[in-house]
C-alpha cells in the first residue's frame, strides 16, 4: 500500500467552540463543517490546510474513545488519518503484516469517508487511520 497523502490530523479537545475560535482568529484557518458522529461519540470540526484537513474531536461521551484519551493523556493530537486506495485490501496487508487491526472492515465515518483504525500499541505509539474517499466514486 502508498497512502496518497495525510488526510487529516485529529486533535482531542475539551471545548470545540473556544478551540474553534483559536483556529479561526490565531492560526487564521476557516471552520468548513462542524459534524456529530454519533457512532463514535465525538463531535467534530474541520479546517483544510493544503490538502490535509485538521479534524478538531470533542467527546459527547466520557466512556467514548476521545473521552477516555482526554480523561488519560489531556488535550493533544489524537491520530493521523492516511488516504489510501482500495481501503480493504490495504488492511489485508497490514494485517498479514503483523499489525493490529481495531476495524477489520472500513465503516463509515466523518464526511462520509470509509475509515478503520490500526491499534496504537502497533503503530508505535500514534492511533493510525486509513481512510478513502469513494463519495465520487
Ligand atoms: N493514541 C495513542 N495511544 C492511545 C490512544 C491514542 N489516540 N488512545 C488510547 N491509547 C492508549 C492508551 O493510552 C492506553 O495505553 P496504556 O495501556 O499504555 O495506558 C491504551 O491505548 C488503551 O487505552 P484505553 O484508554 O484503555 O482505551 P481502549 O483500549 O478502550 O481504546 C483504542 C483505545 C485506541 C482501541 C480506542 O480509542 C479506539 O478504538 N479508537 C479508534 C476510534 C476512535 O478513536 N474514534 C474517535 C475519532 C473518530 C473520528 O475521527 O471520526
């Protein structure tokens, strides 16, 4: 697999209106979409940056995934999304690799890309996601 290029960064916060607000008036970015995703308990807000977005995550739930990060390890940068072609078979190989998989199979996630999750504890440290837009497809 050759990931075509970072597709977004996911950065854990507690507050998304005030670290909106830092994005928008510091770092002069714009605020394109602001997205619940109810399956993963987070509610999200994007800023393109060249071609990469940064993916802002704030928890609806304590026991959700960017809940617990937060209750654990603070704000900060949650993961690194990939893009990637032909999603399934780029988790076959990393699978056959010896990497662990959280999703055998992509699902759907933020902007209706088609997202899975390759475990920190084998990615050295850093939550890796791949993800693959087929919306055009
Ligand atoms: N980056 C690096 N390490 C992480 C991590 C992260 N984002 N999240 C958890 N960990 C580490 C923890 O620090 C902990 O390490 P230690 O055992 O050394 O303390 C270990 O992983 C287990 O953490 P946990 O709090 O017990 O959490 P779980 O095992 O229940 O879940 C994980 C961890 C990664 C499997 C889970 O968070 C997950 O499935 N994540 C994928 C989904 C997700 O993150 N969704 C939110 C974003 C959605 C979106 O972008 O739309």
């Amino acid at each position: 697999m050759k990931p075509t290029h970072i597709e977004h960064i996911g950065i854990a916060v507690k507050d998304l209106a005030s670290a909106i607000r830092y994005y928008e008036e510091v770092l002069g970015l714009e605020c394109y979409a602001v997205e619940e995703v109810k399956d993963q308990r987070v509610k999200t807000a994007f800023f393109m940056v060249g071609q990469t977005k940064i993916e802002l995550l704030e928890s609806t739930d304590p026991e959700g995934p960017v809940g617990k990060f937060i209750e654990k390890r603070g704000e900060g940068v949650h993961h690194i999304a990939f893009a990637v072609e032909g999603i399934e078979h780029c988790l076959e190989e990393v699978k056959e690799k010896g990497v662990t998989l959280i999703d055998a199979m992509p699902r759907r996630g933020a902007e209706g890309l088609d997202i899975a999750f390759l475990h920190p504890k084998s990615t050295f440290g850093v939550l890796t996601e791949l993800c693959e837009d087929r919306k055009q497809q």
